[in-house]
C-alpha cells in the first residue's frame, strides 16, 4: 500500500495533494480494504486511524493539536482533539522518500544537522506548509531533549500556546502527584479551549479502551516469544508501534490491538512466521528503525534473523486505575524504562533477551539520540557478561544520507557470521 | 589588546593554579558538581567544599571512547576520559543534575565504570510554575537528606541562610565587575572568565576577599576607550578561552557573556523567603535560563537585553557540539537579533584544539563584517 502511495507522490505534487482533507479520507479507505485482502486487517486499522486523524486535523473538525511519542494520548482521545503526531509524519515522509527535500529546508533554515533528523523532517515539511497548522502544542520533557524544544518552535512559528508536560525523573509520590496535576491542568485548559467543561466521564471511557488495548498487546507480546517469531520486526518498530503510541485510548487502538492479537495467534497456531526456518534471533533496541527505503530489516529476514522482539515494544506499565485517571496516566509515564536511571532500561534489555531467547541483540544507534546512544556501551557490556553479542549499529531514522548500503550490510554481515558461529 | 595585570588578578589566577592545596587546607570534603542549575548553597551549608567539574581544554578524548559514543556532548565525554584517568580521585562525592539527557547519562555511565563514590541525581523541572517549585523544594530537600546522611552532618536553615547570603555577595560582586569592566575593558574577557572560573574552585572565604580587593582596583583604574566591535557571547559551556582570546587579538571586544560558565552561574541574586530551600527553588528554576528549559523567550529575552546593556554590535554563539537544547534556539534567536540589526556568529567546539584553526578563520571573517557595519553605519 505504501508502495503505491509513494508512486502517485512525486514530490512535485505532494504539496498539492497532501494538504487536501480528501487525500486522507481515500487513503484511508483504501488502505483499510487493501490491508485487510491481504490478511494484515491491524495494518489495515492503523492505516484507517492516521488517515482519518490527518483528515480531521486538516478540516480542523476539532482543536488541532500537535503532541509527542511519549505523550498519555488517552487524554487527548477522552477530550476529542484532532492529534498531529509529527514523529509519524516524519516517519512516513521518510518512506515515501519526502524526507530529504525536507530536511534540506529545516537546514537552509538554521536547523543543525546533528539534531534528530525526525524533527528536522518535520520542521522542513511545517516550512513547506504541508502539515495542519496546531491550536495548541504539547509535548512531554523526558527521553528526548530535542522534543521540548522542537514543539516549542512549532509553537512560536503559529503563535499559538505550548504547554510542557514537565516529567520527574524518579518515580516517587511526590513525583506523582506532581505530574498528574499537570495533566489535570491540561485537561482543563484544552476543555477551555474547546468552549465546554472537562468531562470526567469521557476519561473514563479512555481508559478502558486504553486497558483493553494494552490487555491485547500483553497477550500479543506473549505470542512473540514462540519460534518461529509470528511478527515481524518490520511491523513491529513501525505500524504497531506507532499505534501503541498513539492509539491507546481511542476505540481505532482497542480494535487495532485486539486485530493484532488474533493475527500473530493465528500464525503461532499455524507455525508460521516471515522469517521461516528462523536460523537466528535478534532483539531490537531503540524506539526506531531507518524507514526510508533502506535494506537493514530485510537482509536479516533474508538471512533468516528474525527481530523477534523490540524494547520499544514492551509493555512497561500496569492497567490504568479508572477510579485515579491521572494518577495511573501520570504512574504510566513515570514507569518508562528510558526514563530515570539507565538500570532501567539496561534490566529491561537483558530480561528480554532471556525471555525471547535471543541469539544477540541489535542496538539501533539513531544519530542525535542522547538517551538511548548514552547508555548503549554501559547496556553491551551487561550483556557481553551474560554472553549475549551485542551490535552497536550506527544508523539514521529518517535521514538517508546517513545510511551507507555497503557499510551497515558489512557489519550486519560480520554480526550474523558470528552469531551463527556461537551457535 | 592585553589589559594590564591587576595585582589582584595575580592573586586569583595564582590561587587557581594552586586550588587544590587550598581546598585540602580548609579540610572540608569535595563535591564535585557540573551543571550550573546546581544549589550550591546546599553544599556550602553541608560545610563541604563544592567544586565545579570543568575539565581543561585539549585533553585527549579518546580514553572516552571505550566508554561513550564518540558522536555525544564533547563535555561529557572528557568528563568521564578524565574521571577513568583518576583525575577526580580526591573529590568525595558528586552532585548531578537531570539537566539534560547527556548529564543523566553521565550520571549513569559514571556510576557503572566508578563504582563506589557517593553520586547524587537532583532532579530538575523544566518549567516555573507554583507546582514545579513546590515538587523542586522536595527534590532539594532529598538532596540534603542525602548529604546529611552520606556525610553526618545537619544542615540547618540558619546554616542555609547564611549560605545564600555570602553566595548572593559573591554573585553580586561578580555582577559588579562585569558591569564595571563594561566599558574600560581593563580585565580581558579571557582573564574575566579566569576570574569566574576560579570562583567555582576556590574556597569561597578566600576567593570573596580577593574579588572584593580586583573590584576595587577595576574600578580605580582609569577609564579609555576602546574601539573596535562589541561582542557578547551566549552558549553553552565555554571549553576554551583562547576562544575569547582570538576574538580580542582581532581587536575586537568581548563584552559581555551568557554562557553556562559565565553569567549564567550568578547574573541574579537568590530572592528573600523565610523557607531557604523554597527561596533555591524559586531561584534556581527562575535565574537566566539554560535552553534546557521551557521558556525559550526569557531567554532571549535575557540575550537581547544584554545586547542593549552591554552595546554590542554582534553576538557568538557558542556551543559544544551535540547540544541540541542550544541548536534548536539558534534559527529564533538568531531572527529576532537580526530584527534588531545585530548580526550573529554561530560556532562550535568539541573540547579539542583541532577545531581552533577554523574557528580562528570564521571569527576574523565575521570581526572584519562588523568593522565595515561599524563603519558604514
């Protein structure tokens, strides 16, 4: 589907096309039919949901609001806002090989290349006029310097306001508490906006959805764990995980987690899997992967490596207390395994390579990210320890110019060589 | 453009070289420390000795490399070379801001290659409102409770009280000298930021006496004027001062500063409360801002009135590389001081001397565009 979008958008024309309402309403028809022909009907959901998102926000049906990954998004589904999630535009950009011509026009216009070329994207697409200008602006301080200040010239471009989630690093009560009257005040500043009164109700709602998704994705995550792995990685650090971003809380994310569910059950129950026989598998860690046309994911599925698991797939928190709606959203994003000390995430790596049974991991070194590339030597020495390889892989999201076929293919090469020689 | 030596200057550049005597003389123990958001005063009143981790320039970097990506903040990375190499042996502990994902991760990374020493986290909200401060007096009051007990000693608020009040001295006659070195030039900028820097090593009973005695003489001596164009700088932390040296060999001045290691660490006074720890909070969370925080336009805000305060004609920016808090300001503030006709400079260091020679070339190149706007305007 994405094939066939990225042979209609020359970028000659995708100015006029993307910024039409109607591009997205039959776009996301199509990609739901199509999706579901081919059996992959979670695809299918996630492709329906961002397209109907976009078209909202480009209709400013409701209050258009910009937020980050790492943003509670049952908060923004329970006040009925149209999110823009730039990351997932950038990302998409990318792989409809939009991203060059935009990242060019984020440095023409000062934008440094040695911040995340995810953001440079997206303030070079913003630039082009290309996406739905924000109402309001949010984004959540932690895992990602860049974040706080990229939505907050977003903000400054349009004049309009920025509201920080500001994140502690511990979790502590304090820090709880701290944290969930932000959101409450948030809530109430976007009820105002929006001309009515914050309905507790609707929050509620949300989280349920919001549990019955993550109910599904626990299970789903369990499924991964059979050989040969029924999901690919390919799937797994791009639709899904965009969906567990920003789907929790809305009904699109329940359907989507539950469609996802049945989809991997059904290829544990039949044995199958994309990578079959499955010689090698890998764990994935970084919250990305390169999404412009590059051939890192599928040389290993060629060679018969699978990405069985992705940390940021795992589900790192507990089911959402409806009686305490803040508090659990607030107790959700302290409990991020990127957030706080890296033990977290380094306790977290090695847990998951124990419990897929992993033959080496892969660490996704995306250039300009401090908190994950900070930690990664501290994380392959833990695992050397437990006999685990490690690759440092030095790579790039959304900026191909920072990706050389030969070079990653020689060190993926290498990595497998000796992985099957560990064997 | 060499100012004289102002015997004073003498004195306190001596007293640098010599800091570490003069730390073991007084006998407190050390507090290593990194980002300027840190409340010193917290470890003043601890009677420990707080001592800010700054590294020289053109240390070898490579003995990071087994530790840290090398594409990471040049800052931390000679950090943590150092710290391998033993170079912060004789501290006894160390307090380190959540400032940014680089100083957390310096935090984790030193922690697990140098286990052992007493190395505290102090959380830091990025905002200002009532509730960031409230939540920040309670991280402020863990750290305390943290000192206390690693140190077995009661920090009292009269104790903090009386740490505030000899702080805000030093920060005032700090202030005092820039304004007063405004104009005359008398100290270089190099030797101005020597003197700042010595205020962040040295005991501050000895280093309060002898800035007291440079005030004096600063302020005595009499005044020239000096052509060539004004310059302030903002940035990051500025890792070579020969940096600034260049600028004035060019015959140009450096006027003024907002950097992590200049004005930044003492440009306001902490604000009267009767709850000490909530007058740091407020203080900490509301003083010039590091681009970490939300509000980028007080920042600029702040940078533009310096323009005005200290007549410059065009401004550095400095950063080391990878600060992405500070390059995603660039493109505003570099607009909103050209609105204003202030043309702009945007450099960057690694914490090595290779990158002087290039930098050398941009400053000469941007100097001789500001003699020809001085010129033609």
């Amino acid at each position: 589907m994405l094939g066939l979008l990225k042979a209609a958008f020359h970028p000659a024309v995708a100015h006029r096309v993307l910024r039409r309402p109607l591009t997205y309403e039959l776009l996301g028809r199509l990609g739901k039919n199509a999706y579901s022909r081919q059996n992959k009907r979670a695809q299918g959901i996630w492709f329906d949901f961002t397209s109907r998102e976009m078209k909202a926000a480009l209709r400013r049906e409701n209050l258009v609001v910009w937020a980050n990954a790492f943003f509670p998004f049952e908060l923004l589904h329970a006040l009925g806002v149209s999110p823009v999630h730039p990351e997932t535009i950038a990302a998409l950009a990318a792989r409809l090989g939009l991203s060059r011509q935009a990242i060019s026009c984020a440095e023409a216009g000062g934008y440094s290349p040695d911040t995340c070329s995810f953001y440079r994207c997206a303030t070079g697409l913003n630039m082009e006029n290309l996406l739905p200008p924000p109402d309001l602006v949010i984004s959540a301080s932690y895992l990602c310097d860049g974040a706080v200040k990229f939505f907050h010239n977003i903000a400054r471009y349009y004049g309009c306001d920025y509201f920080l989630l500001d994140v502690p690093y511990h979790d502590t009560e304090n820090a709880r508490k701290y944290l969930a009257g932000q959101l409450e005040e948030l809530a109430g500043i976007i009820a105002a906006r929006q001309g009515k009164r914050f309905n507790p109700d609707r929050l509620v709602e949300a989280l349920e959805l919001s549990n019955q998704a993550r109910d599904y994705f626990v299970r789903t995550n369990e499924l991964r764990r059979a050989s040969p792995s029924p999901l690919s990685g390919d799937d797994a650090i791009s639709y899904v995980l965009d969906m567990q971003f920003f789907g929790p809380g809305s009904r699109a994310g329940a359907d989507f987690f539950k469609a996802l569910y049945e989809e991997v059950k059904t290829n544990v129950d039949s044995g199958q899997g994309p990578v079959a026989p499955e010689k090698l598998r890998l764990l994935w860690l970084h919250y990305i992967r390169p999404y412009y046309p590059n051939e890192v994911l599928s040389y290993l599925e060629e060679a018969g490596a699978s990405i069985c698991f992705g940390e940021a797939n795992y589900v790192y928190w507990e089911p959402l207390d409806v009686a305490k709606p803040f508090e659990s959203l607030a107790a959700r994003v302290l409990a991020n395994p990127s957030g706080g000390p890296l033990e977290r995430r380094a306790d977290l790596a090695l847990e998951l390579a124990e419990k897929y049974r992993v033959d080496g991991v892969i660490h996704f070194s995306h250039w300009g990210c401090r908190q994950s590339c900070g930690g990664e030597y501290v994380i392959r020495d833990l695992m050397k320890k437990k006999g685990v390889p490690m690759l440092i892989l030095d790579g790039d999201g959304a900026d191909s110019r920072n990706y050389s076929r030969e070079q990653t293919r020689l060190r993926l090469e290498a990595f497998l060589e000796m992985l099957e020689a560990n064997k | 453009m060499a100012g004289q030596d102002f015997p004073s200057f003498v004195g306190i550049r001596d007293m640098a070289e010599r800091h570490r005597e003069l730390i073991s003389r007084r006998g407190r123990p050390v507090v290593g420390w990194f980002c300027s958001y840190t409340p010193l005063e917290i470890i003043d009143a601890a009677g420990l000795h707080p001592y800010r981790i700054v590294p020289e320039p053109g240390r070898a970097m490579t003995r990071a490399d087994s530790y840290i990506d090398r594409n990471y903040c040049p800052y931390v990375r000679t950090i943590l070379g150092e710290a391998m190499d033993g170079a912060y042996d004789f501290m006894d502990g160390l307090v380190v801001l959540n400032s940014c994902d680089p100083m957390r991760r310096l935090y984790d990374v030193w922690r697990y290659n140098l286990a052992g020493k007493f190395i505290h986290l102090l959380d830091l909200p990025r905002i200002e409102t009532e509730s960031a401060v409230a939540y920040y007096r309670e991280c402020l009051l863990g750290l305390v409770a943290a000192l206390e007990d690693r140190f077995r000693v009661t920090i009292s608020d009269a104790a903090l009280a009386q740490a505030i009040a000899d702080r805000n001295r030093t920060r005032s006659l700090l202030r005092e000298l820039y304004i007063a070195n405004r104009e005359s030039g008398h100290l270089p900028a190099a030797q101005l930021h020597g003197v700042v820097r010595a205020s962040t090593l040295l005991p501050r009973d000895d280093f309060a006496l002898v800035l007291e005695r440079l005030l004096d003489e600063v302020k005595g001596a009499p005044v020239e004027f000096k052509e060539g164009p004004r310059l302030l700088i903002t940035g990051s932390i500025m890792d070579n001062p020969q940096i600034v040296e260049f600028i004035e060999e060019c015959d140009a001045r450096v006027v003024g500063d907002d950097l992590c290691n200049g004005t930044r660490q003492f440009w306001y006074e902490i604000g009267p409360d009767t709850d000490p720890l909530a007058a740091l909070s407020r203080h900490y969370l509301g003083r010039t801002p590091c681009p970490r925080m939300k509000d980028a336009q007080r920042r600029f805000d702040h940078v533009l009135r310096m323009v005005d305060d200290f007549r410059a004609d065009g401004v550095v920016f400095y950063t080391l590389k990878f600060c992405d808090p500070f390059l995603f300001d660039v493109p505003l503030l570099k607009e909103q001081l050209e609105q204003r006709g202030i043309p702009s400079l945007l450099l960057e260091g690694d914490y090595t001397p290779g990158t002087l020679g290039r930098v050398r070339t941009r400053i000469e190149a941007f100097i001789e565009m500001l003699r020809q706007d001085v010129r033609t305007a």
